[in-house]
C-alpha cells in the first residue's frame, strides 16, 4: 500500500465524515415542528428550550396556537392542579409558554427575548420578578453560562447598537459573566467601548447563526421534559367545569391544609421532610443578615424593560412573596423586603409599567405559600384571576418611556428609603 493510501485509509473517514457534517448543518433544513411537540415544549422549562430558538420562535409565531410568554424562575416549576398552564387548559383560550427555573433572573432573560424579538412584537407577556433575584452579586456565573449559549449571545450581537446605553450596559455584564470567550466577548467589548462591529464581524456572526440555527432545527424538538404528559394534562379534570375562583380558592386552601400537616409552616408535607427538617436547627436566624436592597439585577432588570419597549410588549408583571411563617423563623428582615419591592415598583411604574400584581404581602396568607418562598395552591388561584383577564382582554396600548439613569451604579446602589426614591425622582426627572 503506497504513503498515499495509507494515510487517507486513516485521515479519510474523518475527512468525509467531517464534510458531510458541514453538509447536514449548512443544507436548507425546514424547522417545522408538530403541535405535540410545541406544546410540551411550552411546559418543559428545559434549558434547550430557553437558549435555542426554533421552538419557542415557531410557538409564539404561530396565529392558531395562542402561546403567551410568561418568564420567571422556579415557582413556575410547582405544577399543582392550580398551576397556570393546567388552569389555562381547563378555563382560557391561552396557552402559557414557560420560560424559568432556578436562576433564570433577568439576563438570562434578556438573552432569550433576544432570540423572538419579531414574535414579542405587540404582543403581550406576563414576567414574574422574585426581589430574591437582588442579591449583592446579582445572577451567579454558573446560573448565567447554563442558560446563556453561543446562539443568544450571537443572535443579541446581530441586534446590538453601540450608540445605546443599554447595549454597551448588556455588552459590559455579557463580558463580566463570560469572562474570555474568544469571539463573542471580543465582539462585546466593541459594543461597550461604542464602537461599530466590522463586516468581517458580522459576516462571522451571520455564518455562525446560520450553523447553529440548522443545529438547533435538527435537534431541538429531542429530550424535552414530558411535564405535559406527566403533570399537567392529568390535573386538568381534576378541576370543576365551571371556573368560579371562591369556590376553587376555598378548595386550594384545603387542599393546602391536607397537603402541609406535618410543620409549622405551611410547607408542602414532601418539601418539608427532604429539604427543611434534616437541617432545621441550622436555618433559625439563618437570613437576618439578606439583604435585596442592593444589586446588579436592578441594572439587569432594566434592559430587560427597555426590551419590552423594543418590541412593544404589553406586560403583566407579578412580585412574589415569601413564606412569613419561613421568613419569621429564619430571621429575615420583612421590612428591607418591603422597601426591596417599593424600589422595583418605582422602577416599573416611573417608566409606564403599571400592569404589576405586588403579591409581597400575601406570604402570611392561609394556603397561598407552598413551600419556603414558591406559590402554589390558593396563591396560583389568586394569579390566575388577577393574569387572566389582563390576556384575554383587550388591553390599552402601552407607553413606555425609559430613562437610563436605571442603568446606573447609583441606582443600583440606592437605599430605598421613601426619601431617597423621591430623590432619585426629582434628580432625574421622573414621572
């Protein structure tokens, strides 16, 4: 056998291998995926959903199926009977399209909604805001790169203006969580200096997009979580015909009862054994040193807002509460979560957010808490009165009007004390 042969006998199959896999992936492959798999899908909270595209571009898009983009965290994952997608399917003519889990706070949100820009357009949304997401450091590193990929940060890239504030803010926090991340990083350090990418740039981005977006076509509808099969359409009949909330609320809140009467808080009975009592003693007083006051997610929430006002999103937003029995025990202060929550209302409200469902107080309420700080039972009852009719009715157009003194340190930094946000007001002249 000549040099000639041999070697291609050994480099051969991976070169074929190698340009037939360019071939798969550059080929025109059509991303048309069934009604079964959108809808579960919608309801899988998988972190391929949330970072791809096809799915949820096709889901939102479609003008048959009316999915709704409600984007949280992980209260979104407690699927009771009262959960927001069962009571979708029993009572609404709205499907509820899932983006959340633990750590998806607003950027990696951003990042998503970067991903349907065209399917958000005029359309309207409901965003939970957990005042849990302000911590000191803001969204954790690990939290962010697991549910940020190349393909978001690509696709922003596309999208990103240099000229705006709120790009080189969104370029600055990609850099910092990213850390080095050859090309994207390279090209997020352009948008934050406010400088143009070059056509070079962009014609990477694009060609990279064009890869990921087959990727993503071949492989995207495999290895969903089945929540739908297995949690959400076996719930539905377990819910009367005819929606009348005093009737439900008054059975969630038995339900409650049953279901949390082994502990002193209210704590869903399986919750409390696995995750509370094998270390009880050690959380008392555990929390009395939290503070949300403070944070980066301010900033974040921020450019999550001026996203909204790209695409003219009408929204709904809910503040979440916590479990007063839980936070009692734990020691945390109910008065810095008060002034947490008077601070992100002001930052919606001063921008023409008004639609805002303030739960913070709810969390002493019988049946409304179901574990430590996620709603469930009463309190999804409760949601879905206030959510419902706000979707299924018309709605006044929205008129937004940001002001990037939200972007900044000292807002990020302020004290929400009832004097100090008045401040930051006549400073900066909000409405």
């Amino acid at each position: 056998m000549t040099n000639k042969k041999k070697l291609w006998s050994i480099f051969g199959p991976v070169i074929v291998a190698g340009v037939l896999t360019l071939v798969l992936f550059a080929l025109p492959w059509g991303n048309h995926h069934s009604q079964e798999v959108e809808q579960k899908a919608a309801v899988s909270l998988s972190a391929t959903v949330f970072k791809n595209r096809s799915l949820k571009a096709q889901a939102l898009g479609s003008k048959k199926e009316n999915y709704i983009p409600f984007f949280g965290s992980s209260e979104l994952n407690r699927m009771d009977r009262y959960h927001p997608s069962v009571m979708a399917e029993r009572y609404h003519n709205y499907k509820p399209f899932l983006f959340g889990s633990r750590g998806t706070q607003s950027l990696p949100q951003l990042f998503n909604m970067a991903m349907i820009p065209q399917q958000m357009h005029n359309k309207k949304a409901v965003y939970i805001i957990s005042p849990q997401w302000f911590v000191r450091q803001g969204v954790m590193v690990n939290a962010f790169k697991y549910y940020n990929g190349s393909y978001a940060n690509l696709m922003w890239l596309a999208q990103a203006n240099p000229k705006s504030p709120y790009d080189r803010y969104t370029a600055r926090r990609l850099i910092k969580l990213l850390g080095d991340d050859g090309t994207v990083t390279q090209d997020a350090a352009k948008i934050a200096a406010g400088k143009p990418l070059t056509g070079w740039d962009r014609f990477n981005i694009n060609m990279r997009i064009k890869f990921l977006s087959h990727e993503d076509d071949l492989f995207s509808g495999l290895f969903l979580n089945d929540n739908y099969g297995k949690r959400i359409k076996p719930k539905v009949h377990l819910l009367p015909q005819q929606l009348n909330y005093a009737d439900l609320s008054a059975t969630a809140i038995k339900e409650h009862n049953y279901n949390s009467n082994n502990n002193r808080f209210g704590i869903l009975n399986g919750f409390y054994n696995s995750t509370v009592k094998p270390d009880l003693r050690k959380t008392r007083n555990s929390q009395r040193h939290f503070n949300y006051t403070k944070s980066p997610e301010y900033g974040d929430l921020e450019v999550v807002l001026n996203q909204f006002k790209k695409t003219n999103s009408n929204v709904i937003f809910m503040i979440t509460p916590v479990n007063a029995r839980w936070e009692k025990y734990t020691g945390m202060s109910m008065p810095m979560y008060y002034r947490t929550v008077d601070k992100i209302k002001m930052q919606l409200r001063s921008q023409g957010f008004n639609h805002i469902v303030d739960y913070s107080h709810k969390g002493g309420q019988n049946g409304f808490m179901q574990d430590t700080i996620h709603i469930g039972w009463a309190g999804w009852v409760d949601f879905d009165r206030k959510v419902s009719p706000f979707i299924e009715k018309k709605q006044p157009q929205p008129h937004y009007h940001m002001n990037k003194a939200f972007l900044s340190k000292e807002w990020q930094d302020l004290d929400p004390t009832a004097d100090n946000l008045n401040q930051f007001k006549v400073d900066h002249n909000l409405r």
